[in-house]
C-alpha cells in the first residue's frame, strides 16, 4: 500500500485514468474526479473508460465521481487536466497545503506560464510537484515498466511523495528542477509533431532523426534560459520524452503531425480529435516566450505555420533546409 499518502487523480482523461490504475495496481483506493457526470458514472459502473482509455479493465479500488467534494479527504491530488483547462480545474477545488502533483504537459496561452507558476497563482499554500516523463498512457494501464521524473524544490517532500508513488512497474526518480521537468514536457510535444509531419510526408528516417537532436537543442536552448538545468533536459522529462513522443503514432502530436505531413488541414485533424494533442496548443505560446528571450527555435516556427496554415509542408522544410550554416553547438 502507498506510504500512507490517498490519492486523488483531477481528470479522467486516458492519462488521468491510466495513473489512477498504476496507483490502484496494490490495492490502494485511488479516487479519480471526472468533469462529466455521465462519464463518471459510466467509469464506477463498468470499471472501465470506454471513451478515453477502453479494454483496459480498472482496479476495483479506483472510485470514480464526479463531485468536487470526493476529494476533500485525500492526501495528495494528481492535476491531469488539459494545459489550458489547468487554471479552471483548480479552482474547483478546496486544496490548502495539500501536493499538487502536476501530471499536465505545456504552457497557459495569454501568459505564458508554466502549470506550476498557474498552480502557484490558484493556489499558494500547496506544495507543487511535476510528474513527466516517457509514458503512454495505455503502457502505463496495462502495468508495462516505465520510469518518471518527479520534480520537487523540496527534497524531503519528492522523496516521501515518490516513495508513495513508487509501483513494480512505474519508478520515479527525483529532481529538484521543476522548471527543467516542465519544459521538457511542453516543447517534447511540439517537436513531435514536427517529426510526425516528416513521417507523413514521406520524408525518411534521416529527417525524423534531425528533428528530434535540432529539436534537443531547441528544448536545451529554451530550457537555459528559463533557468532549468541541462542534466534535467538529457533526462526522462526530456531526452527521454522526446525521443517517445516522436518515434510512434501513439503520440497524439506525432498523429497530428503526421496527418498534416499527409496533406490534411490542421482544423480538420484538430475537430476530429476527442483527446487533445497538447504541442497545438503549446506551440504558440513557446514561439512567443521564445521570441521574448531572444531564443532561436526554428523548428517550433516552422510547426506554428503548418498549423497556422501560413505555409505548406514543402516550403516548411525548404525553408529549414536553406538556413544558414553555424556550428553545432552554437
């Protein structure tokens, strides 16, 4: 059982019910909140999320609800909501000084902030933990291994959380660098979508690998200067997300990208879609940080106008191809 910590999860999305298994898989009673009452419903009658997450059977010990006040009593709370839903779901909630583990992946629109700074407005008194990583979230339901990093300033509290956490499949490992874990998580997602167009353009092997090591240093680059560290960048909440999210259409980015490579329009694949790929989102809103730090992120540009429909695939990577040479490491 769980190092004597409850846990609620915020979002019944595939990620949101896939955490509350991994959490649930010793026997721990895991409350899992859903927006919608039907959905919640549906979830503590079938013991499954037919929408988000289906033929996975749930653990009995997961009690899915849809009423804010089934959390009160919890130890900690798991925030897996949409980015841009973040603020909005936390102010349904009475916290206090209760963790808030932030499972979500991208920065708020309009102000540019990473979801622990919008946690740390909503809601002062909690402690803010960052929980990223390589991790499909139907790997992480079926009980298949995965390791995290879970990012806390204050390290006794990371190590009593992750010790909570900790399961026969799903090892977390620490870090202080909270801003290193998020970034991570936040442009991983853009420049999978990048790597999803090459693949549906037919671009090759060659140019996926390209984009994921220029994208690297386009997330290093970033990363610095928001002041994260570049151990934390070359670790799971980095590297290791990046080189996952890229490499498999079970990325929702990665199929996003890949149907715009394919010649689809970004409204049209966006509208089909009843889960959210984050890196549309995220990749306005990092070009402008980007552009106020004076940060170089041509890949990222190049994603926002495919999505924009600015420009089309070809001149997109005509454009990259063309730019000036400079050294590696500049």
């Amino acid at each position: 059982m769980s190092e004597g910590v409850s846990f609620g999860v915020i979002g019944a999305g595939a990620w949101g019910t896939a955490l509350a298994q991994m959490l649930a898989s010793d026997g721990s009673r895991v409350t899992l909140w859903a927006r919608e009452l039907e959905l919640a419903a549906d979830i503590a009658e079938s013991h499954e999320n037919k929408l988000y997450l289906p033929g996975q059977q749930l653990h009995p010990s997961i009690v899915a609800t849809s009423d804010v006040r089934d959390l009160d009593d919890v130890g900690a709370l798991l925030v897996v909501t949409p980015a841009q839903h973040m603020r909005a779901s936390l102010e349904r909630f009475q916290v206090g000084a209760r963790p808030l583990i932030l499972c979500s992946k991208g920065m708020e629109a309009g102000s540019r902030l990473l979801m622990s700074e919008v946690a740390a407005e909503v809601h002062p008194d909690a402690p803010i933990l960052v929980l990223s990583g390589p991790t499909f979230a139907h790997e992480v339901a079926a009980g298949l291994p995965t390791a995290v990093t879970l990012a806390c300033e204050d390290e006794a509290l990371g190590a009593h959380i992750a010790h909570a956490i900790r399961r026969a499949a799903f090892r977390p490992y620490l870090s202080r660098d909270v801003i290193g874990a998020e970034i991570g998580g936040a442009i991983k997602n853009v420049i999978a979508i990048a790597c999803g167009v090459a693949e549906g353009a037919g671009l090759g092997q060659n140019a996926r690998a390209t984009l994921i090591s220029r994208g690297f240093a386009e997330m290093t680059r970033f990363g610095l200067a928001k002041g994260a560290k570049a151990e934390t960048l070359s670790g799971l909440a980095g590297l290791g997300d990046l080189v996952l999210t890229c490499s498999s259409t079970s990325s929702r980015n990665f199929s996003l990208g890949k149907g715009l490579g394919e010649g689809q329009g970004a409204a049209e694949l966006l509208a089909d879609r009843r889960t959210v790929a984050e890196g549309a989102h995220s990749a306005p809103v990092v070009l402008e940080a980007a552009d106020a730090l004076g940060i170089d992120m041509p890949i990222v540009e190049a994603v926002n106008q495919l999505l924009s429909g600015e420009a089309d695939v070809r001149t997109v990577m005509a454009d990259l191809q063309a730019r000036p040479l400079r050294s590696e490491n500049a």
